[in-house]
C-alpha cells in the first residue's frame, strides 16, 4: 500500500511539473490557447501545475492515511469535474482518457486508504 501511495503522490508531481515549468506544452496538450493577458499560462503554472505538486509533496512529506485520502479526494474531484464536461460540454477520446485517469487514481487512492 505505501509504494502505491508514493507512487500516486510522485505521479501528482511529475504531472504537475508539466503545467507548472512547461505551461504553453500542457496548454497545446489540453486544446488550449494563451490570449494577450498571459492569464493562460498563469492559470495552468498554479491550478494545473504547482497545485499537483504542492499536493504530491504535502502526501510525502506528512505520509500518513489521510494525506494520501486528501490526494484521492482531489483527484476525484478532478475527475467529477471532467465527469460533469463529458456530460454537459460534449465528449472527445481525450477527455475520456484523462477521466479514466483521475478516476482511477482518485478512487484507488481513497480506497487503499480509508
């Protein structure tokens, strides 16, 4: 359970990095566009960058049960909130994907530890 715990929390890191030091890359991979106010690439450094990363550190650095739970409810959350695009935006194969990820993530980390 700890290496499936740490390896959730270095997943939330490594996915992190990509918004927060590469922000224009994590804008082309999501259909994205940066407009003149440069509020684009500011948005994906905080909420889809250092936001994952302060929450894979903060699990490894306090490691216990419910850090890990606060890891899987955000990755539920993330994945409720893509739940909630597919039904009322539309559906496309890259949203499932990213769906079946924070799915999966979110709901093995809670139930591996609750």
């Amino acid at each position: 359970m700890d290496i499936i715990n740490i390896i959730f929390a270095l997943t939330s890191i490594g996915l992190g990095c990509f918004g927060w030091l590469a922000p224009r890359y994590t804008l082309e991979t999501l259909d994205l566009t940066s407009g003149p106010s440069q509020m684009g690439p500011s948005e994906i450094r905080a909420s889809a960058g250092c936001l994952f990363v302060g929450m894979g550190l903060g699990a490894l650095i306090l490691g216990s049960a419910e850090a890990y739970i606060m890891l899987g409810f955000c990755w539920a959350g993330a994945a409720t909130g893509r739940l909630t695009s597919l039904i009322l935006d539309g559906q496309s194969k890259k949203k499932w994907v990213f769906f079946v990820v924070e799915a999966a993530v979110g709901l093995l980390a809670l139930s591996l530890n609750v």
